[in-house]
C-alpha cells in the first residue's frame, strides 16, 4: 500500500492542527485534578506531567517503531490468501525517520502527543491512591506496547484498516480522531487500573453505601473543558488530513461538529442531572462535555452537523447513567469518570460513525477509493467494520492491558499504603501539599 | 425453572460455575452444599477473563470462515455478546466482599 502524499499547505495546515493537541492534554490534566481531592492536586499535575515524559520517550524509543505509517514495512500473516497486517518493522529509536516534512514524520509528532492524552486518561481513575512510580511504568507499558499496536491495525495500515481492501466490510474500521485508538484506549487501561487498585477508603462502607466525594476545584474542571475543545478540534483535523486524506478545508465541518456534539452532550447531562436531583451537576456536565468531544472523535469527518447533535446528545446520556452504574452498581471508583467518557463515550462515537457516516469521498490512507463502494456511493457493512474494532478493543485491548498492569502491580504495588492515603499524596510521595495557605492556622484565631 | 433458578444465583454471586450439578439437583441444596462464589473470586475473574479473548476469536473467525454478509454479521454480534458476557463476569468479580469494604 503506498504511502500518502501530502502538498505544502496541506502540511502545514496539519502542523497547525497538531501544535494545538497538547491543549487537549493540559484540559485533561487539569479535570483530573479538580476532580481529585486537594491532599493530591500536586501529585495528581506531576504524575501528568510525568505521564507526558514517559510516553513520549517510550514512544520515541520503540512505540514508533511497532505502529509506523502507511506503506512502512511491516510483518504480515497470510490467512486463506488475504494478508494480516499486525505489525510495523520499523527500526527503533526513529531512526528512519528524516523529518523533512514527509507524511510519517507528520504523523509522528501527532502521535508522540497522542498517546500522551492516552497516558492521561487512567491517571482521573487511579486518582488519590496510584502510586507515582507506578503510573510511570504503566504509562511506558501503554506507550510502548498497547497503543502503538492497536494503532497500526487502525492508523498504519494494519488488518483493522483493510477489512474493506481484504474483505470487502465497508471501509474498513474508521476511526478519524481517535476515539477508539487513543480514548477507548485508554479509557480500558482506566478500567483495568481501577480493577488493579480498587476504591478509595471510605468510598465504599460495610452498610452497602457509597457516599460521594466531590472534587475539590469546579473552577479548574470547567476550564479544563474549554482548553480540550481547542486541544479536540486540532486532534480531529490532524486525524483527518493524515489519516482519511482529507482536505485541509474541510477542518471548519470538522471543528463545527466538534464543538456541537460537545455542547448537546453537555447540555444533555445537565438536563439529566437537574432533573434528577434538582439542580445541574458541574462535574458531570464536564463530564458530559468531554464525552461529546470523545464521541465526536470518530466520526466528525463524515457526518453533518444535525448527525454530530445527535451523537452527542447520545454520549450525554450514556455517559451521565454510565457513571452512576459503575459507582453504585459495578464499584467501580472512577474519581475522573476516565471510563465512562472515554471508554463509553469512545465506543458510542465508533458505532455512530457506522450508524450515521456518509463517506462517499475516497478515503485515501485505507486505498478505500478502490472500493466500489467508493464509485456508487454506497457503504455497506461499515457498521460491521466498526463493530469488530469494538471487539478487539474489549476482546484483545481490554485483556492485555489488564494482564500486563497485574503484572506490574506484582513487582510493583500499584496503591499507596493505608497511611499514605489518609496523609494525601502530596504529603506522602512529594513532601508538600499543594495549597500550603489552605491549612488553617490557630493562632491566626488568638488575640493580638 | 431449575436453570433459571441457577442462572438468577449465578448473577447474584451466590453459586459459581463450578458446581455444574446445581441445574439439576436445584436450588435447596445449591445454597446448603455447593460451592460459593464470593466477589474477588478467582474463577469468576478467570471465566470473565477467558470469555473476552473469546468472543474476539470468534469474531476473527467469522470473517476468515463466513464469506455471506448475514452470517458473518451474525458471528460476530454473536463474539460481541460472549465479549459483553465476560464483561459482566469481569465486572461481577471485581465486586468488593462485604467484610472489606471499610
């Protein structure tokens, strides 16, 4: 499969786009800490902070190499005489790599910050108690292993990519921004952490309640939100010029159907919440908010902008009763909700892109203009095309990522002592809290 | 109605797979004699784990094997269902047990 071709407004228009993703970085990270109590806020910015150096090493030094690009070399297993696509052979340390402005070089630096936002994902649900040291190494796990192979079966031209070439399923498994490659992704990496570290204490008392422990900062979450729209609507460009072979012009659908999925999903879950309990949930809306930004991540190349309302307003809904159940009916403690929007809101956006995606121009990267389908119009089977890369993110994502942070946790505890946890992580693992001023003083209470 | 009994304790963490008898003998001596299956156990952790990979084989299988459209679609939503069954094995195993929820 030859590699795609890029022209020079193209490329720089896509540069544009990437430098804008580690906004969606800095958002994340900031929910994450205003989600989480304030004994941990600074452990919380530093293990992103760490999370971000990690994987971009991991990243750089064989991650790369195991994901490649389209057209790169790459081992194949022939089955009944249609070639399996499972991994690249790329040399490490990218050392093929002339970044003269080629489109794998592109695709490069948008990865090396794409699986950062992965690595910040599990980070919101191990809050409070995941050890520092911890997160790192399952942080180079997920960097150098997990995501960059689920990535080449759908960015580097893997069997997932050309189950329409190989088969004749659609398209092949579409995924233009990244809601499965680097949300759900990360959103089961989340879930198997939570599994790995089980609840904050106290979360879960004997008498079968589960009381609620509200973030310390509403201030830092909402703007958090603000900064993932701008981080989101470069994301989903960049995923579309390098990924489907779109245009460069195209971005202002892109963006608009961005920012509308965000927004029906946010305003679906406040909806929701004020109707249950009275008044809206901020947290949730939040929530809400970024699952909308997530679901729009697969699809908002190829749909209008009434079909990216409804997909959010979809994500608002699963997402809002998808965090309850897993609080109060799986125990799973999720202080970020990681799972529900990335995860839940992750699959949704996949799905949707089957339900609802027109693609009738020709999708470049996966020679999905030599389908018929291309020529007529039409696109069967794209639904069925999606839902096998759900299944492989459950069926073989979900299990790895287990298995292989169960195995670190052996060598490694994953959970803070019992004494660290009651002390907070700052205290405990940096030696310093993050609102020193917020302690309160007696003798500031004493007569001068 | 004996399986359905079996089926309903199964999901109420009261019986495990293991006592594969339970269908027949019913649910009196279910809660006496046969073994229970408590939240953290490890074969319900297994059986969840064993089921994804599972239901994903089956789902590569079915484009391999399944040339028609309809039985391929079928196979698969059928590696999807065995998929969302070991999710709620998974999840059901990761329950906290009474006595450690503090």
């Amino acid at each position: 499969m030859p590699a795609p071709r890029l022209t020079e407004i193209t490329t720089a228009a896509c540069l544009f786009f990437i430098f804008l993703v580690p906004l969606a970085g800095a958002g994340l990270s900031l929910m994450n800490v205003g989600l989480g109590r304030s004994r941990s806020a600074g452990h919380m910015m530093m293990a992103s902070l760490c999370a971000l150096a990690v994987a971009s090493l991991a990243y750089f030094v064989c991650g790369f190499a195991w994901q490649g690009f389209i057209g790169s070399p790459s081992h194949i297993l022939t089955v009944s005489g249609k070639n399996w696509n499972w991994i690249a052979a790329e040399p490490l340390f990218f050392r093929k790599l002339a970044f003269d402005g080629h489109p794998a070089t592109v695709a490069a630096l948008f990865q090396i910050f794409c699986v950062g936002l992965a690595a910040l994902i599990p980070l919101g649900s191990g809050a409070d108690r995941w050890r520092l040291r911890a997160s790192c190494l399952s942080t180079g796990m997920l960097a150098a292993l997990t995501y960059p192979l689920f990535a080449h079966w759908v960015w580097g031209g893997g069997w997932l990519a050309q189950l329409g070439v190989n088969y004749g399923i659609g398209r092949g498994f579409l995924d233009v921004g990244g809601a499965g490659t680097i949300q759900v992704v990360g959103g089961v990496t989340a879930l198997a952490v939570t599994w790995i570290l089980g609840p904050r204490r106290g979360k879960y008392s004997a008498d079968g309640m589960a009381p609620a422990i509200p973030g310390h900062n509403a201030v830092l979450v909402l703007f958090g939100c603000l900064l993932a729209l701008v981080g989101w609507i470069g994301l989903n460009s960049a995923g579309a010029i390098l990924f489907t072979g779109g245009e460069p012009s195209g971005s202002a659908m892109i963006a608009v159907n961005t920012l509308l999925a965000a927004s029906a999903s946010a305003l679906t879950a406040a909806f929701i919440t004020k109707v249950r309990f009275g008044k809206p949930d901020a947290s949730l809306t939040a929530n809400g908010w970024i699952g909308g930004l997530v679901a729009s991540s697969a699809s908002c190349a190829f749909v209008i902008p009434a079909e990216a309302v409804v997909i959010g307003s979809v994500a608002g809904v699963a997402i809002t009763f998808s965090i309850e159940m897993l609080e109060l009916q799986m125990e799973v403690d999720d202080p970020g909700g990681s799972i529900s929007v990335h995860a839940v809101g992750g699959i949704w956006g996949l799905l949707a892109l089957g339900v609802f995606g027109q693609l009738q121009r020709p999708i470049l990267n996966v020679a999905g203009d030599s389908l018929p389908s291309a020529i007529s119009g039409i696109t069967s089977g794209q639904w069925l095309a999606q839902l096998i890369g759900v299944a492989t993110l459950l069926g073989f994502v979900l299990p790895l990522t287990y298995g292989i942070n169960r195995l670190l946790n052996r060598f490694y505890e994953f959970r803070v002592s019992v004494e660290g946890e009651r002390q907070g992580m700052d205290l405990h693992e940096l030696g310093a809290g993050a609102y020193p001023e917020f302690v309160t003083h007696t003798d500031e209470f004493l007569p001068r | 109605m004996r399986g359905a009994n079996h089926i309903r304790l199964l999901l109420e963490r009261r019986v495990g797979f293991r006592c594969d008898c339970d269908i027949l003998t019913g649910v009196e001596r279910v809660d006496e004699g046969l073994i229970a299956l408590r939240p953290g156990d490890f074969g319900m952790k297994a059986v969840g784990f064993l089921m994804l990979p599972a239901g994903w084989f089956l789902s590569l299988a079915a484009i391999v094997l399944f040339p028609s459209p309809p039985l391929r679609a079928a196979f698969v939503l059928a590696g999807v269902a065995v998929e969302a069954l070991g999710l709620i094995f998974a999840f059901r195993s990761h329950l906290i047990p009474r006595e450690e929820k503090r």
